[in-house]
C-alpha cells in the first residue's frame, strides 16, 4: 500500500506531499435545457446488518461546518442548517447502500467572519476581497498556516477552526462560502484534499514501506490539510447537486474520480468512480451524470444485473467501498488485521526496514485530536412560555450533571413560518461553564419586525456541546405570536429587460410582484451586481399597503454596459423577499460593442459535475455541464 501526490495547476504541492486535490464545478449555461431518458433501474445493495443508529464512535465520522457570514446575504441560518442537514443524510445513505459500517455526524456549524480585504501571504501588494477568494483561494489559504492570516478575519476564522477541531474531536473540515462569479465563466462547486492509497501494492518487502503510512493528525496541534474542503452555498443556479459534501467529503476519505479523469491511473489504487447502466457513483466526474440512488463504486452493487465495480484482478481495480474500509484500516481483504472497531490513536507507521501495523493506518474517523471525553449531560430546564414580536428580553436555563469538568454548549435558536433566527431573535449564546458550575441562566434578546404576519415557532437547540452529552431535553419549541395579524407577502422579481443599440445601453425596466399577501407596507433593496458580483447599482423599494405590483426604472452606469448582470432582492428581513435572481448574460466575446436590441434575461445555469484539472482545460470552449441526481434535471 503506498500514497501518491496530484499536482494541479491550482496549488503546486512539493513532491514529497501526501496531498491530492479534486474540485467540483460547472460551465454557465446561456443555451437550452435537454436530458435524457432512461428506463427504471432494478438496484441491488449488499445486504448487511449493521445497526447505524447505534454506531460508535470509532465509526462516526465528526464533520465540522465553518460558514463565512456573506452566505448570510443569500440564505438564513434555518435555511443553511436544512442544507447541510440534507447534505450530510445524502452521504449516509450512499454509506448505508454499499453496507459500509461508517456514519458521517454533524458536529458543529459554526458562522465565521467574511473574508475581505486578506493580503496574500508572500505577496502583500495581492489583497484579497471577498468575491475574489472562490472555493480553489479559500481551500489553500484556510488550511495554510495560521501566521500567514493571523490578525486579519482569515486568520480568526483559522484560529476558531483550530480550538473547535481540538475540542470537538473533528475529522472533517468543510468551509462553506457563497458563489462569487470569477468573471471567466467557470463556476468551481467544491474541492478537496485527500491521502490516496493503494491496497493493491504489495510493500511487504519494501524497506521503506513506513514511509506509505497516512497521516491522521492525531494528538496534534492543528489538524492536517487533507481534512479540509471548501464547498458553495447554491446561491447560483449552478452549484445545486444534492451530493455536492458528499463527493468533497469522499474525496477527504481518499476516493477519486473515475479511471482516465486523473493525471494518473495508478493501478494498485481501488477507489474510483464507476458507472454502470446508466448510473454514475457520487465520485463520478463529467457531464451528464445521473443516478437515481445514491452509491458509491461496489462490484457488490449491481444494477440490472451489472456489477459497478471491478476486482480480483489486483490491478486496475475499481472498489471505493473497500477503499474506504481500508482507509479506516478495517478491511478484511487488505489490513487483514481482525479488528472489531477502526483504530483510535496515533498511526503505527513503523521504522525503516520494519512495517507497522498498516490496520492503524485510519485517517476516516481517526483524523481528531483526541477521544471524544463526557462528563454528565446538559439540557434546558426552564425555557420561555412564549414569545412575542416586541422588543424583550427572555431567559433560558440549563443545566448540567456533572460539574467536575470545564465545558461549553452553544444555545441556537431556529425559526419557522416566517420567524427568522438572527432577525426575530438573537441566534446563538456560547454557554461556558466552570468546574463546579451546574447551572447557567442566558438571556436572548427579540426584535420587534412591525410586520403583518401569522404565528410562528422559534426552537431553542442545544449544540456542539464541550465534554458533555446533549440529554434528551435539549431541543424545546416555543411559540412565536405576532403583534399585527396578516400576511405582509413576498416581493419577488417578474421580469426585467433594457435596451441597447449601436451607441451603448440606454434605461432599463423591471417587473416586481408581491405574492402571498399584501398587508401593510414593506421595505427592500434591489442589487444589481456585474459579473464579478461588485454591486453596480442599488434601489430602495416599498410596496405600500394593498400593493401588488411594481415597475422600476434602472440607468446602466457607464463602463458596466457590457457586462453581464444580475439582479437580485435583499431585505433586512429576509423573509419579506423571493432568493430568485434574474440574469442578462453578455455574449459578445471581444468586449467590443454592446448588444443590439433588448436584452433576454437568461436563468442559464446547470448543475456542476466534479472534474479534474484537465478535463477543466478540455471544457473550456464548451457551454454547459449538465449533471443529474435523483432522476431528475435542475436547473
């Protein structure tokens, strides 16, 4: 078994480096939709006992979540959570389906200052804003060194990550940052480091065999670049896929895409991409990818009778379920080792001329700093009766049960019905507490909205708790009652055109509609951004009482008239705007003359395949990457 680097073109990594780096992204689409059809598939998943509710620890893998706070201008933190939530249960049923005995649990999500105005390390006349740092910048820089960024919001968001992964026993480190346009028409998705090993190369005899050993991170001050993706909020029309974490997390558990995508085939590997029957496994790359369940490379899972694997060959294999069996040091086949659960410690990786014991070699759930450690449970015991649209003030009490040891648990507070955590109410209190402190009352501060709604519900969660478990009693809902009964609606953007001719582009026109209700007034901004996202122009917009519809007149500022643009809806309260954006697309390639006649709104967009570098060069002069899930094309 041995490791193998990548290079890319995106960070050139030194020779000796364990690393590899995969991305996922897509092309904008400016051109018609089209899918094809295929007759229902007859799966067949290996069949297998494995109680996954009741998996320990050894087998859970720890997945943090570190949002840049901009994600918060396109999406609420409820939203936000559901994303994930969903995200994370698409990879648990991939894991479920191939019988592979690995959970992947949500640890914490934690908001973390925006990136802007970061200087390069190295190069401080390169400054860095926001828009500028897409998944590719970000990845490299937030698992670089933390003196690079120390004293900038980088290096906070790097020191958080650091104390966070030490306390909570986190494997897996996914950076969540909105879709900022890099202005060359590729929108890269996701991308993620990895160790990459080899089960089928024979090191028994290789003297330096210890040198193959993966690394884990474990015991140590801060936690090894291969633990680290960086994905998108899909707040674009691209980046929709459903199993976006899961393919990124795949590829931290050292999985790739399919034979001939990579720089390299390495035949001793296993853990590619397949597919078969139509059907491509999570880890495939490309165009057109479909699957209408979700599975990883298996010849233990067939379709229609089609093995999605190869094996016994010993070389050209296909298996990522083994592969990751073997990554957890728990295969049968490989590690040969009779272990009733994965390695938990520091990886015997032997001396020169002596292997060591390769079934400790777990860098899948053993990439933490330490055991996870509790001491008692925590939980609410007194929480509010109600609450209320006014300006107030609440108090929660929790409590824990065993005091000897130092801990915090963080008080998150989610919506519904309209009720918007951060807006409505405080979103979040760290609760710290003391060796001998059982009891801590917090207070959480509402606002008043003035704003014709329904009754709703705020849930207060206990999360990512410090040496302690959660009790039962650790999730409460409360009542939300409105002040002003109604329904205030959402505007949301109709239509929009302008006109351009010979000369530039003259005023443009867009249609707002109010949905769902038209009680009282309601206040909102228009953004129109270019296609670097940089705001080109911003309009204040109320539709008064009764309301329904709304024209808008907008100038183009001279110099923006021939880029693409992007109109989208923002309001202080987020539930009063429609997150749907409206796109003109400039398809003039030379930059030289503005479009002639009135320009068509195009929603454009496909959702993004996971490609290498190279098969990025190959796409360059193509117009769209379609990518299927679930039996179903988005858009």
């Amino acid at each position: 078994m041995m490791k193998k680097t990548i290079l890319t073109a995106s960070i050139l990594m030194a020779a000796t480096s364990t690393l590899s780096m995969a991305q996922s992204f897509g092309v904008k689409d400016s051109g018609q939709h089209t899918y094809n059809s295929y007759s229902a598939p007859t799966f067949n998943f290996p069949s297998c006992s494995i109680n996954y509710a009741n998996l320990s620890d050894a087998f859970v893998q720890r997945v943090g979540f570190w949002v840049t706070e901009d994600v918060l201008e396109y999406a609420t933190r409820e939203e936000v959570k559901s994303w994930i939530v969903d995200q994370i249960s698409v990879a648990n049923t991939a894991l479920k389906n191939n019988c592979i005995p690995l959970k992947k649990e949500i640890a914490l999500i934690q908001y973390v200052p925006t990136p802007d105005d970061i200087p390069l390390y190295g190069n401080p006349g390169t400054v860095y804003g926001k828009e500028d740092l897409d998944v590719t910048r970000y990845l490299d820089m937030v698992s670089s060194n933390l003196s690079h960024y120390a004293g900038t919001p980088l290096g906070d968001t790097m020191a958080t990550i650091h104390s966070d992964w030490k306390d909570l026993s986190i494997d897996r480190i996914v950076n969540v940052r909105p879709y900022y346009p890099q202005g060359n028409g590729m929108m890269i998705c996701g991308q993620a480091y990895s160790q990459i090993t080899k089960p089928n190369l024979d090191i028994s005899s290789d003297p330096n065999a210890f040198q193959y050993a993966t690394y884990n991170s474990f015991g140590e001050v801060r936690p090894n670049s291969f633990s680290f993706s960086t994905v998108v909020y899909p707040n674009n029309q691209v980046c929709q896929s459903q199993d976006l974490i899961a393919h990124e997390l795949g590829h931290n558990d050292g999985l790739l895409h399919e034979r001939g995508q990579q720089q390299e085939n390495w035949p001793e590997a296993l853990g590619f991409a397949y597919s078969c029957e139509n059907q491509a496994s999570i880890m495939t790359s490309g165009v057109s990818n479909y699957r209408t369940e979700w599975f990883f490379s298996d010849p233990d899972v067939s379709i229609n009778g089609i093995p999605c694997g190869e094996v016994d060959d010993g070389d050209m294999d296909v298996d990522a379920a083994e592969t990751i069996l073997f990554n957890m040091g728990f295969s049968d086949k490989y590690n040969k080792n009779g272990r009733i659960e994965p390695y938990q410690g520091v990886v015997d990786a032997g001396t020169y001329g002596s292997l060591g014991d390769i079934s400790t070699w777990n860098f899948v759930t053993n990439a933490r700093h330490s055991l996870l450690e509790a001491h008692g449970e925590i939980g609410f015991t007194a929480t509010p009766l109600q609450l209320s649209d006014l300006n107030d003030t609440v108090q929660v009490e929790v409590t824990r049960t065993d005091a000897t040891e130092e801990g915090y648990v963080y008080i998150r507070t989610y919506g519904s019905n309209g009720v918007v955590s951060g807006v409505d109410i405080e979103a979040e209190k760290k609760v710290n507490f003391a060796i001998g402190e059982t009891k801590k009352v917090v207070d959480f501060n509402t606002t008043a909205s003035n704003l014709a709604r329904q009754d709703g519900l705020v849930t207060f969660e206990l999360e990512s708790p410090y040496q302690m478990d959660l009790a039962d009693n650790s999730s409460v809902a409360v009542t939300y009652y409105a002040t002003t009964d109604g329904n205030h609606g959402v505007a949301k953007l109709l239509k929009a055109s302008y006109g351009c001719n010979e000369n530039g582009c003259g005023e443009g026109n867009i249609q707002l509609t109010r949905m769902n209700g038209i009680d009282g007034d309601i206040s909102f901004e228009l953004l129109i951004t270019d296609g670097r996202s940089q705001l080109i122009e911003k309009k204040n917009i109320t539709f008064s009482d009764t309301e329904s519809n709304k024209s808008v007149s907008f100038d183009l500022p001279l110099g923006v008239m021939w880029e693409d643009l992007t109109l989208r809806l923002s309001a202080a309260h987020p539930s009063l705007v429609d997150k749907s954006t409206i796109s003109f697309v400039n398809h003039d390639t030379d930059g030289t003359n503005p479009p002639v006649g009135p320009s068509i709104p195009s929603t454009g967009g496909s959702e993004g395949g996971s490609l290498g570098f190279f098969a990025l060069l190959s796409l360059i002069g193509f117009g769209v990457i379609r990518h299927k899930t679930r039996g179903r094309y988005e858009q």
